[in-house]
C-alpha cells in the first residue's frame, strides 16, 4: 500500500471524541425520554434517515447555548489522538474528520484540544442568539444517500477519485455507508459488528495509538 497520496479520513463521535457527544447531549436536555428512545429505534431500524432523526431530536430539545457548552467542557478525546495528528503531520498524510453530528461542538472541541487547525465536514447547528434553533445539512445528497444527513462514503468516493489512498476510521451506525468503499478501514463497536457481519475487510481497534501502530505496518512506512 505504497505510492499514492494518503487520506486519513475519521468519524468523530465515538471515534476522535472519547464518547458519542451529539447523543449523550440529547439525552440529557431531552425530557421525553420515551419518545426520544422511540426515535433513535427508528433511525437504527432505517425507518426514517439521520437527517430526519436529527432535526426532531433538535425540535424535542430544552437546552440553549450555554447548556451546550458547559456539556461539552466535560466531553474527553481519545488520549492518543493528538499525538496521531503529530504522527499524520510528520508523514504529511492529510486528515479529514467527517461526521453526521454537529459542527457546533466539534469545533469547540478541536480547539480546546489544540486541533482547532484540522478540517472538518459535518452539519451545522442554527443559533439564533442563545436559542438552538435548527440544524442545516450543507453536505447532504439524498442522490446517493437517503440514510444519513452528511454520507460518508460520498466523502470517501470523492479522495478515491482524486487518486488518494483512503484510510477511513470508524465506530458506529453512521460509518457503515463508508466501510465498504476505503481502502483500508479501521472499525471499533457497532462499526466492527457490521463489517464482519458484511465481511468487509478491516482492522480493529481501540484507539489511536493502535492505529499509528498498524498503519506504520501496512503503509510500510521507515522512520
């Protein structure tokens, strides 16, 4: 797996960040919880797409902006995923986090950490002042992908066809879309379950610094 071009691309919620922030954020400030679990049963059953899920569980929400960000000053990363960044700058593999969660508390968090330097594509949560207002989904294209409000295999196909080698990192629902097109994957929890059901090839893992560990092997890489 030499002589192209590489592409880390990494999911976020579960994967960069310690735990699923988006979900664990609704749980707290949704109060119906019933309704809200009702809700998540349906979007894993594939009865209604992410885009979908998203916008009610905004709609059900009772939390404001400073809610949010006293949530996400508790939320943690995977204690090895700066010194992976590192390990991507040194290689000079560009890294991009893709994610169907939001752009809000990523970018707080990737600046709290030191990485705020890093690209990310995800969807974007409405503020009207104070108020958490809706959520838009700039990268949404229900042409190849009814399932999610930000596909990850769109972002995958796309580097392949520039000619990047693709390294895709995943750990839940969301990352099933992109699991089948990288050209290596590395999967953890739900993620793993659905490439060995599938039989898609894959390495799993549990943080980062196992991935630097088995990239190095497979990419061949000397220091």
């Amino acid at each position: 797996m030499t002589g192209r071009d590489v592409t880390i691309i990494s999911d976020f919620d579960g994967t960069i960040a310690e735990r699923d922030v988006g979900h664990h954020f609704f749980e707290a400030f949704i109060p119906r919880r019933s309704e809200h679990e009702a809700l998540l049963e349906k979007w894993k059953l594939g009865l209604i797409s992410s885009r979908e899920c998203l916008e009610r569980e905004i709609a059900m929400l009772e939390a404001d902006r400073s809610d949010l960000d006293r949530f996400i000053e508790g939320e943690r990363f995977d204690p090895f995923f700066r010194d992976f960044v590192d390990f991507c700058e040194r290689r000079r593999f560009d890294l991009l986090i893709v994610s169907d969660g939001l752009d809000y508390y990523i970018d707080a968090m990737l600046m709290k950490f030191g990485a705020g330097f890093l690209e990310y594509r995800a969807n974007r949560l409405i503020l009207d002042g104070d108020r958490i207002a809706g959520v838009e989904f700039p990268w949404h294209d229900p042409e190849s992908c009814a399932l999610c409000g930000n596909c990850k295999k769109r972002h995958v196909l796309e580097l392949r066809e520039a000619g990047r080698l693709t390294v895709f990192i995943g750990n839940g629902l969301s990352d099933r879309c992109a699991s089948g097109h990288a050209d290596l994957v590395f999967a953890k929890g739900e993620l793993l379950d659905h490439c060995r059901k599938e039989r898609i090839d894959c390495l799993p893992w549990r943080n980062f610094r196992d991935i630097e560990r088995d990239l190095t092997a497979r990419l061949l890489l000397r220091d």
